[in-house]
C-alpha cells in the first residue's frame, strides 16, 4: 500500500437525536476534547515529520517511532471527524488503536524512504510541491463542511443520510491524510488528485 486510505462503513442507521445536535452545532461541543487531541497531534507530527527529513537525509531511514506517531495522527483524525460528520454514532474512543470503528484509516509505511525528497522538506520545497494539493482540499472541505451541515438536516427528517454525502465526505478526509502521508514521509508517491473511496459492505 502506497497511499494512505480511509476504511468505513455507510452509516445505514444514523441517529436523528445526533443530527439535531449537529444542526445546531451541539455536536461539535462535544467532540472538543477529541479535536484538542488532533490539533494536538497534528502538531507534534509535522515537528516530528521535520526532524524525520534529517533523519533520512542522513542515514536514509525513517524511524518507526515517527511514522507510527504520524499515523495515530492520521487515524484519530479521521474517526474524530468521521463521527462529526455522522459516518459512526458511536462516541470516538480515546484510544490509540480501536479494534473497531465504523471509521477508520490505513497509512502506508516507507521502508526505503527517498533523500531527495527528504532534502525537499527540509528546504521546504516538499510544501511548495504539496500547494495543489491544499489549495483543492480547502475547496473541498468547504464544500465538505455544508454537506454535513446538509446531512444532518436529511437524517433529522428523513433518518438516512445519503451515500453520496458519505461518501464525498470520506473522499474528502482520504485526500487530506494522503497529503499528510506524504508530507511527514509515510510515502514518497504523490498522492493523486482523486476522491475515489470504497466503502466497505456488511457487518
């Protein structure tokens, strides 16, 4: 696996007293201690990410301890942000390795990591390259944030939340951890410009 993936099933039964507390951003207040945790995180990973540049640089490995932290990183995020948006229902645990969650992601590990991308981050150059990227995923997560703000509105009548808004919204949060993959060194494969997901089926 080259490219960083989010793993979920379609909430085929989303709860309507969730939605209306998303309607009016009640759902947000509660999810606070779990975004303290990912900006948290985040943080501490892009540091880590950068220090990781020179560690390849240098000896052409990146230790695991970094690409295990980027990747808890990556994985809280999404669970955290997969139950804002009302692909799970069930309260996110805090915990680092869930065994199962209705939403969840997959990062890749780099063996052979490349020093010249390496030498890229430290100059910074690896950001520039990333700036198609960015400038597309704030596009889309604005677009992303009215879908779930739509989403709750849907459930709250109807009690489904569409595929299409499901899935979009996943797309959405597996473009922006293949850019951080990529970024913090997990891959050096230039994610692609894609929203492409496959939900998984069954129980």
């Amino acid at each position: 696996m080259n490219q960083a993936e989010v793993v979920y099933r379609r909430n085929v039964n989303p709860a309507k007293g969730l939605a209306v507390a998303g309607i009016f951003f009640i759902k947000w207040l509660l999810a606070i201690p779990h975004l303290i945790i990912v900006s948290a995180l985040g943080s501490l990973a892009m540091v880590a990410g950068y220090i990781g540049y020179f560690i390849v640089a240098f000896t052409g490995k990146l230790p695991d301890g970094i690409q295990t932290f980027a990747s808890m990183w990556m994985r809280w995020y999404v669970r955290t942000y997969g139950w804002v948006a009302g692909i799970a229902d069930e309260y996110p645990p805090f915990e680092t390795d869930p065994a199962r969650y209705g939403i969840d992601a997959k990062t890749p590990h780099n063996d052979n990591p490349s020093k010249g991308w390496a030498v890229a981050g430290i100059f910074f150059v690896k950001f520039l390259v990333a700036i198609p990227h960015l400038i597309v995923i704030a596009v889309l997560s604005l677009a992303m944030y009215i879908a779930i703000w739509i989403g709750y509105l849907v459930v709250a009548f109807t009690g489904k939340l569409p595929d299409g808004i499901q899935d979009f919204v996943a797309g959405t949060y597996q473009w922006l951890i293949r850019i951080m993959a990529w970024i913090t060194g997990l891959t050096d494969e230039y994610p692609p410009f894609s929203l492409g997901v496959s939900p998984q089926t069954g129980a």
